[in-house]
C-alpha cells in the first residue's frame, strides 16, 4: 500500500491504518529500534509505542515521508528506552557509532559547556546538503539509522573498507566543517 | 559535549533521512543475486536443484492443483506441503497460498497467481522479491517458478525462505506487493558495434559517478572486494554518444562504445530498473564465447535508470573481423509493473 493511502487511513481513523503501517515498516522499525536498544522485546514495546504516537499524531500531521516520520518517532523513543535502561546494560553497536561523531566536536572543553542543539542540527544539515549523495547516505545510515558498517556496505553495494575509509574522511570533514562555523 | 551531538543528529533533516532509508536493503543481495543468476545459467539450475533435492520430511497434502503440479515435480516436496488454500484478491489479481512448510527458521510456500479479470499473468510472471513473511529475522529468500496454465491463467511459484532464526507463533503472514509480467528474455545481435570502434578519451571514472555495483569476470574472480574497490574507482568510464545510441529491445539503450586505455568499453543503459528490472549483459561471439572481464553499473543524474559499462580486456582489434557483439536483455514492458497489496495468514501446524 502506498504511504498516501496509510496516511488516509489514519485520517479516516481506521484501524488498519496501524496494521497496514506495521505490515510495511515494522520491519524496518524494529531493527532499527533493536540497534539501538540491543534488545528485542524493549525494541518491539518502542515500536509499538511509536504506531501508538503516529496514531496520536496523524491528523493533525500530514507526513512528506512516512517512513522517515515513523522511523523519526521509533529512534526517539528507543533512546529515551535506551538511556533509561542503560544503567544495567550498554549497547556496544549505538555506543560505537556515538563514539565515532563525538570526536568530531570532543576539544577537550569543559563537560558543562553546551551548545545550541538547534544551531548545530542546522550546521549538520547545511554540511549533509554539502556531501555528494552516497556520502550523505552512509554518514545517515551510520549515524542516525545506527547502521553496521557490513550492512551499510551491502546497502550499498560497497566493500567494508570503502564504507570505513569514507565515513572517516566525512567525519573529519564534518569536524572541519564544525570549526569554521565555530563550534569547536 | 557527547550529549549535544547526539541531540543535533537526532534530528536532521527529514529528507536526509528519507533519502538514507531509500537506500535500505530489507533484503540484502536479492538483486545482486538475480544479475549472478541471469549471467550464470548453470547456478541457477544447481540452485534448484538444491532446493527441491534438499526436502526429506514428509507432510500429508490434500488434492490441491499446486499439489498435483508439485507432485509431477518432485513427489518429496509435494508430500511435505500442509494445505493452505487461502486466497487474497487485489487489482483483480487472487494470490493464493496453497500450501506451506514450515521447519525452524526455513519455510516453503506454494504460491499462485491468477488474473481475474484480463490476461496479465503469464508465464513471465515475476514476484519482483516484493514477497516477504512478518519477521524481524534476516535471512535468505528464493522463488523459483514453477508452472503456467494457459486455461487458467495461474502462475504458480515455491518461495523458499531461510533465516537465522525460528519462525516463531502459530501463524505465517505472507504478503506480495509488486508484480512483474509480460517480460521479455532475448539474445539480440547489436550489429551497429562494427569493426570500426572508435578510440575515445572518456570525461569520468567510476570514481566520479554514483556506482551501484560490479560484476567480476573470471580473471578477478579471486581479488577481494577491497582491492577490487581501489581498482575500479580508476576505471574510466565513456560518455553516453547520441550518434552511437541504438535500442536494441525495449528498454535498453546502447549509449556508447569505443576503446579506452586498449581496453573495448561497451556501455548500455536501462530503463526504470527498480520498477521494471531491466537487466542482461553484452558478450562477444566469435568460435567462442567472450564475456566481458569486468562490469560497472551506475545510476544515471535522476537515479532512475542505470548504465552499465562492459569491458572486455582482451579483445584485439583485429578479433573483431571474425565475430559480432550480442546482448541478452531482460525487460518488462512499462505496464509490466503491477502493484497490490496481496497478504494471507497461514495457520502453522
């Protein structure tokens, strides 16, 4: 079913509407939930929690793109789960992948300092706008879908190595990037 | 610090995101996979034969048409299919599943496909990989088709299924979503590539382009991909010429040819190949059969359709006198693209 016709169904406040947006991204949720949560029973309640927040939230929003928008709703929940739970146990996939994008801005300033998060989102998306598409991809994949490197290379029909070595420049890149708009 | 990036990437523009998970592969290699089969007749023949020779167990199966077909098939493989017969109608297209086997993580499902209300299934017919069961699992999936029945109209498949781990509940929901029909499989003779090939300084390498993947002949079939990878981005790779570009089929585009560097570049474009799946190859007949060395897709400016540049290193300009180059081509009509939202529950016993 296309993303148009699910959207209508949430705007009829039909109950296929959540059936039909598990059948086709559900898939897609939950392992992304999984990666960042490191466990599948938190990762199944996170996107049931998300179906749950776009049924409260289309109408009145009209997604561009429903995926993004769930996925969106899903990484945000699974964070706060993953923040909560994190005491007990840390998940090594997420906590690499946020290793790797905090050398970018790690200057070795005081751990109170804190800066608009606002303004630094727009740098990023003004340096990700710069980036050649495949770039971009890898660097999202990585980072906000909290990718693999084997699955990002098999996305992309890439070899390991080519993913390692171009997500290092682009995050040396991004770290030249932050410094002359003045962040760091 | 740590936290502030964390916060900032979280919420980047939606369109980056989009863009990123367009580029998800929910099921790795699917095509990759099919463009391996198609250039190697011979695996895919192994293929099935290791599939319909690996089944043993045996299942009771009542008197259904895609049991009876199975039967003439491979009798080991009818007998462990439990009878489903459950059907779902969509775009006046019914997909039945008539029969499952579920063992752990692999499953075998019998699937038709009848057209109820005009001609569009055929012998062609194509699942498009757009079939999928509900797991979070990944593993490896098949179709292999079985049957066409000119007086129904039915088209009828086995998927196979093999993932990591068990497919767990007491039901299977099995969906399909995209139809391909009314392809066309041909070996075209693309005479217009004559004797006279042009030398030609090409703009770009497949460094400077959006590359969607290789195909490596036998010379570098034992280079790993990371080595393969700093070769291929010096590859160059011609420019489409408006006065070389001839069609062939439907669907396919021969945009240029030429040699680069010594080495005959044959460069083919197909059409819409994530709706259509437009694919083949270029080869060059002689006493023998000369497959390319090497091959390198990449998308074209909308990434829509895709060239894909065929390279032969050791044809010498005098070879050409004695053979001509061909092409097999794979194409689907624009109206071949059917979608529909086909699902069923299965009851696993």
């Amino acid at each position: 079913m296309e993303d148009q016709q699910i959207i209508a169904l949430f705007f009829e406040r039909s109950q296929r509407a959540v059936a039909e947006l598990s059948e086709k991204y559900g898939k897609l949720c939950r392992s992304l939930s999984l990666r960042i949560v490191g466990d599948e029973q938190d990762a199944e309640e996170c996107v049931n929690d998300a179906y749950l927040a776009v049924w409260d939230t289309i109408p009145p929003q009209n997604p561009s793109s429903l995926s993004a928008y769930v996925c969106k709703i899903t990484r945000n929940l699974s964070l706060k789960r993953y923040r909560h739970n994190s005491a007990q146990k840390r998940n090594d996939l997420y906590e690499r992948s946020l290793d790797e994008l905090s050398e970018c801005i790690a200057d070795g300033r005081d751990v109170e300092y804190r800066l608009d998060e606002k303004e630094l989102t727009a740098s990023i998306d003004r340096f990700l706008g710069m980036l050649n598409p495949v770039d971009r991809v890898m660097f999202v994949q990585r980072y906000w879908l909290c990718c693999e490197i084997t699955d990002i290379a098999s996305n992309l029909k890439k070899s390991k190595n080519y993913v390692n070595v171009h997500l290092y420049r682009t995050r040396t890149r991004l770290k030249e990037h932050l410094s002359k708009e003045g962040y760091l | 610090m740590r936290e502030n990036i964390e916060n900032a990437i979280a919420n980047i523009d939606e369109k980056y995101i989009t863009e990123a998970l367009d580029r998800m592969d929910i099921k790795p290699a699917q095509h990759k996979a099919r463009r391996i089969v198609l250039k190697t007749a011979a695996i895919a023949a192994a293929v099935l034969i290791i599939f319909f020779g690996s089944l043993t167990v045996a299942v009771g199966a009542g008197s259904l048409p895609a049991y009876k077909l199975m039967r003439s098939i491979d009798p080991a493989v009818a007998e462990k299919l439990t009878p489903v017969n459950e059907s779902c109608v969509d775009n006046g297209i019914c997909m039945t599943v008539e029969g499952i086997n579920v063992d752990g993580g692999s499953a075998e499902i019998c699937v038709s496909l009848t057209d109820l209300e005009g001609d569009r299934i055929d012998e062609t017919t194509d699942l498009f990989d757009s079939y999928s069961i509900r797991s979070t699992a990944e593993g490896a999936y098949g179709c292999a088709f079985l049957d066409f029945d000119q007086e129904t109209k039915t088209a009828t498949y086995m998927i196979y299924i093999d993932q990591d781990t068990p497919i767990n509940g007491d039901k299977l929901n099995f969906s399909v979503s995209q139809l391909l029909t009314g392809k066309k499989d041909g070996h075209y003779r693309l005479s217009e590539i004559g004797s006279d090939i042009p030398t030609v300084q090409p703009t770009k390498t497949a460094g400077t382009v959006n590359t969607r993947g290789s195909s490596l002949g036998e010379k570098y079939s034992d280079w790993d991909w990371d080595e393969w990878d700093w070769y291929e981005k010096e590859v160059k790779l011609l420019d489409p010429d408006p006065e070389q570009s001839f069609s062939p089929t439907d669907g396919v585009i021969i945009t240029a040819w030429g040699w680069v560097d010594g080495h005959l570049h044959v460069q083919a474009l197909y059409d819409d190949i994530f709706h259509l799946d437009n694919h083949g190859y270029v080869y060059f007949e002689s006493d023998e059969t000369l497959n390319p060395d090497f091959d390198i897709s990449f998308w074209d400016e909308e990434q829509v359709n895709s060239y894909e540049e065929y390279v032969f290193e050791d044809i010498m300009p005098q070879d050409l006198e004695s053979g001509s180059f061909w092409g097999r081509f794979v194409t689907t009509p624009p109206d071949g693209h059917i979608c529909g939202d086909w699902h069923v529950s299965c009851v696993i016993k």
